[in-house]
C-alpha cells in the first residue's frame, strides 16, 4: 500500500516501521526525546496552504506516540527537538536528493532544541531518515514552480 504524504496514514506507517524495525531500535537504544517536524507550504503542493506538523514520542528506540496535525495549533506540543522545513526540503530529504545532516548546516532544516545531543546521536537522527524512506509513499499533488 502507498501511503499519501502528508497523512495520518503516513504516520502511522511510519510508527509501524519504527516499532518494528530492529536496526532502529539498535542504533536508537539511548535516544530520549520527542520530536516535532513542522513542514512549511513553499509551493511544491497545491493542497498544503498552511504548516502542517508531525510529533513523535521517541524513546529508546521506539516510538511512544505520535500526532498529525493539518494546522499547527497553538497548545500544540512543545517537542524536546522541533524540525521546521519546506515540502519541498522534506520531499527531497525523504527522496535522498537532500542529505538531512547538510540540510541542518545549511539552514534548509531548521533545528530548535539541545545541538549537542543531536550532533552525538547522528546515527539515531539518520537511521530516523532511513525508517521515513522505507513508508511507502505518494509524494503531494504538485503546485506551482517553486
């Protein structure tokens, strides 16, 4: 099944994955900490008008919960690590046209929360990127040119 990104169905998926998925659990043991990826319209989807987010409860390698929301509210959760992007960016990040580690050095993935904890644990946070390209998944309608 292919999954339509952004859903809650990709979500979940993506939750599936990351429970079951030995490798992640492995390289994410010492993780702590949940994450928030809040995604940006630039014009690459005709639907997306306004930044829509996701939230994951990561912990220890496996993922407690998790949230999708359409429009980010304003008691939305405060996340350890919030990821603010494009669709764009995401697309190619998620495509492995955009490695995510550049994509954080050069401003294009924007990270809010603890750098130093990030820096040690580029493992968990590339291995996260690996479980995001395994969900199947039908990129959004395209918009106009970016």
């Amino acid at each position: 099944m292919v999954f339509p990104f952004p859903s809650l169905a990709w979500l979940d998926a993506l939750v599936e994955i990351l429970n079951s998925d030995e490798r992640y659990g492995q390289v994410a043991k010492n993780w702590e900490g949940d994450i928030c990826v809040a995604i940006d319209p630039d014009g690459s989807s005709k639907d997306q008008v306004e930044t829509i987010a996701y939230y994951l409860d990561l912990w220890h390698g496996s993922c407690r919960d998790a949230s999708f929301f359409e429009s980010i509210p304003d008691d939305g959760p405060e996340a350890t690590f919030t990821f603010q992007t494009t669709m764009g960016n995401i697309l190619k990040i998620f495509s492995g046209e955009l490695d995510p580690i550049q994509a954080m050095l050069t401003r294009r993935l924007k990270v809010v929360g603890n750098m130093a904890y990030l820096l040690r644990n580029i493992p968990t946070v590339l291995d996260f990127i690996r479980c995001c390209r395994l969900v199947p998944t039908e990129p959004p309608s395209p918009g106009k040119a970016a």
